[in-house]
C-alpha cells in the first residue's frame, strides 16, 4: 500500500478533489432518506406541518390552550403571542407568534416543551369521539355532586349556580379554578412522561392544523408547497449526487491511467536492461504477464480505491452521525449488520486470498502455454501433436476459469448480502421510525393511552383541593 501511494504523489492534487467531491455524494445519498422520511411523516401524515407551536391561533383556541397550561407558565405562552393585523377568513381575533419569539431558538423549545402535551390533550378533546363525550359526561356529573355538596355543607342555596348541561369540557375546567385545573394536569402529566417524544409531536402537529383550519388558512396548499419543496430538494440532491459520481469516475480513471501508464514505462525501461543473468531468472510469460496484467491489476485497484474505499469511511461516519441525531435507541440495528457484514468480509477473505496468488501463477501458466503453442507452431505440425497442445491450452484456461469463477462468486456474494443487510436493516429503522410517529397519535385518540383522558373520570384526588369546584 506503501508503494502505492509512492506512485500517487503527482496526482495529490486530483486525489485530494476526489476526497472533497466524495463527501459530498455522500451528503447527498445520506440527506436523500430524510427528505424521503420528511416527505412521508411531514408532509402527508403531518399535512406539511413542520413547526411544533402555532404560528398563528384565534384568541379562543388559544383560551382553550391556556386552560390546559399549568397556571406558573401561563404568561410566558400570552407574552409569546400578539394580535396579527393580517386579515383571514375569520371573525374573532387571531393571535400570531411574535417574531422574536420565532427568531430564538431557546424561546421556541422553551414555548414547545410548555405546549407539546397541552396540545395533545386539546387535540383530543377537539376531536369529539365518545370517548371524550363519555369524559364530558363524566365531569358533569362530578361537578353536579360536588356542588350539591357544598351547598348541603353550607345549608344554604348558592347563587347563579351554573347549568353544567350547557357547558362544554372547556367551560367545566374554566369553572373548576387554577388550583383545581394545576392537580388535574400534574396528574395527567405524569401518565404522558412514559410517552414517546415523536408521539406529542404528531398530536401537535395535528392540533396546529386544526388550529390553522379554524382560522381560515388553506392547510391543502401547506401541504402541497411542502411536499413540492421537499421534493425539489431531493431532485437537486439527487442531480448533484450524481454529478459527483461522474466527477470522481472521471477523476479516478485519469489518475488510474496515469499511474498504469507510468508504470508500464518503468517496467519496459527496466525490462529492457536486464543482463543475460536476469533474464534466466524471469521467465517470458512472467515477464508478459507482469508488464501487461498486473499493471492493469493495480490500474483498477487505484480506481478502487479512489472510488469506493475512499468512500467507504466517509459513508460510514456519516451514517453513525446521522443514526445518532435521529434515533439513538434504534443504532444497535447499525452495530449489529456492521458486525455480522465484518465476519462474513472475514471468512470470504481468509477462503479468497489464497485463491488470488494461485490465480497469479495460473496466469502465467496460461500465456506460457499459449506462447510455446504460437512459437512452436511449425514443429507441433510436424510431430502431430495439435490434439496435446489443445489439451494443455484447454487444461491451462479451465483451471484458471474455475479458480476466477470461485472469487468473484465469493465476492459478488458478499457484496450482495453487505448491501442486502444494510439496506433491509435501514429500511427496518425507518419503518420503525415512520411507525412511531405515525401510529402513536392513534392510540392517544381510540384505545392505547386512554388513561391519560380517564384520569378526567376519576375526581377522588379532587378532595385534596378545597378549591376544585368554586362557586360562582
């Protein structure tokens, strides 16, 4: 390998341009997948949803929001939030995000972490299913009790007591007071800590649309201006992916070929002076085989490497970096193929290796025989003996055959299962990816994570708060 690089040392320049553009094809082939997964998760499950906290949300859905919002950070989410002065398809008041809120980066994290459960829980009252009406009901009756309680406590008629059948679960958590709704969402906080992150995501994603609905703006043209804009990324990815991999083929040939071409010289050049003595040393065929076969040997080993060995290690650092800030839970898949790919390279190559010295010297048997027949043909003629000589050539070729067949069978084969298992291990991943964010939301709404919205049937703890129900 040493030698090698002696004999690339001209083309630094070129080898050093073939490192750069390979890094990035291979920003490229890593960035596709995401684009793929964005376009899947973002732009059609998530209806080209991308942000975690509304950019814009009328005043009242926002009330609603606030009444989910542990009352501590209640003002921070109202000082993010401003009256727009656009004009939309809606009659109340619309409040847009400030944009020095949008601009720090801290301040969004901050506001999505205080709104990511909230509006899970909107999301699912929103969405009218009997479980939510069962819950409604259920809060109604409770209420109606604890009333009926007090008032018997008091042995007194209270005054204005509100009609609980008119009142929907937004009305009813307004009604029970900030310290009666804080014991309520602590307690509920508690059952989505076990909840995937992608999972509040997903609702929120859903809640910002429906809150986006409501206010008029065309959520179908969100849609399809993310799916059109992420796939004009891909496209412009893939076309300079592939402008890259010409670029380092043709990069790599003209440094291959200029490295074949200098060594040809210096093997004729070193040829040509051997002594008598040194000639007795090598024979013809070798000689034949050394300055014609190998030379090309190495040539497309350089391309090899230029091409894809080079490439190799920058994929794979790319690819940890990207498994790592995507899913970290989910990098033993890597480690796992990795492992196994490196004890099947292993054993091919400890079976293989041996076989490609054998073909050196099954090479040179060849052009021996070959050349013995096309120098000796008059005399071969003469004694009669094409049918032997056709014999030793056949002999000659099929041992080499079957020696080239063995290694590249073994080769293809372990290229083959590498890029199967990877590809099939990648794909499993993203699966796995796409299923959390996909099918998590599902659950929070029909039968999964049902706890969450029951606990609102239960008001045992409610006892604990003197000011759970306040009289009007």
């Amino acid at each position: 390998m040493g030698k090698l690089l002696k004999f690339l040392k001209p083309y630094a320049g070129a080898v050093v341009a073939i490192i750069c553009i390979l890094v990035v094809q291979a920003y490229c082939d890593l960035s596709l997948p995401t684009y793929t997964s964005d376009i899947v998760n973002v732009g059609i499950q998530q209806g080209g949803i991308d942000e975690t906290v509304p950019d814009t949300i009328s005043k009242k859905d926002l009330n609603h929001l606030l009444l989910l919002v542990p009352s501590d950070k209640q003002e921070l989410v109202k000082n993010a939030y401003t009256k727009s002065t656009k004009k939309y398809d809606y009659k109340g008041t619309v409040m847009e995000l400030k944009s020095s809120v949008k601009e720090d980066d801290k301040k969004m994290e901050k506001l999505s972490d205080i709104l990511g459960k909230p509006m899970l829980l909107a999301a699912g009252f929103d969405s009218g299913s009997d479980m939510t009406q069962r819950i409604e009901d259920q809060m109604r009756t409770n209420m109606k009790k604890q009333v009926e309680a007090k008032q018997a406590e008091a042995k007194a008629q209270m005054s204005e007591v509100p009609d609980f059948d008119k009142m929907d679960i937004y009305d009813m958590l307004n009604f029970m007071g900030a310290e009666g709704r804080d014991a309520l969402i602590k307690q509920m906080n508690k059952q989505m800590n076990s909840m995937q992150d992608s999972i509040i995501e997903q609702a929120a994603s859903t809640y910002i649309k429906d809150a986006y609905t409501h206010v008029g703006i065309d959520t179908d043209q969100i849609e399809t201006s993310y799916i059109l804009h992420t796939g004009a990324k891909m496209l412009a990815l893939a076309f300079l992916g592939m402008a890259a991999s010409i670029m380092v083929g043709l990069l790599a040939s003209r440094v291959g070929a200029g490295v074949g071409r200098g060594l040809r010289e210096n093997v004729f050049r070193k040829v040509v002076g051997f002594s008598n003595a040194e000639f007795d040393k090598f024979s013809t065929a070798s000689l034949i085989t050394r300055s014609t076969n190998d030379i090309q040997q190495i040539q497309l080993l350089i391309v090899m490497i230029l091409r894809m060995v080079l490439y190799a290690p920058i994929m794979a650092i790319g690819g940890i970096w990207k498994v790592f800030h995507t899913n970290v839970s989910m990098s033993w898949i890597i480690g796992l193929a990795v492992a196994i790919i490196v004890v099947i390279v292993g054993f091919l190559f400890f079976v293989v290796m041996p076989k490609f010295k054998l073909i050196q010297n099954q090479v040179d048997r060849l052009n021996l025989v070959s050349r013995e027949i096309l120098t000796g043909l008059s005399v071969i003629r003469a004694f009669g003996t094409q049918k032997h000589e056709e014999e030793r050539f056949d002999d000659a070729n099929k041992a080499l055959t079957k020696t080239n067949l063995l290694v590249n069978r073994a080769m293809t084969f372990e290229q083959y299962y590498a890029a199967d298992r990877m590809g099939r291990w990648s794909q499993y991943q993203r699966r796995c990816n796409a299923g959390w964010r996909y099918d998590g939301v599902y659950p929070v709404y029909n039968a999964d994570h049902h706890g969450i919205l029951n606990d609102l049937y239960d008001f045992g703890y409610a006892s604990k708060s003197s000011s759970i129900c306040k009289p009007y």
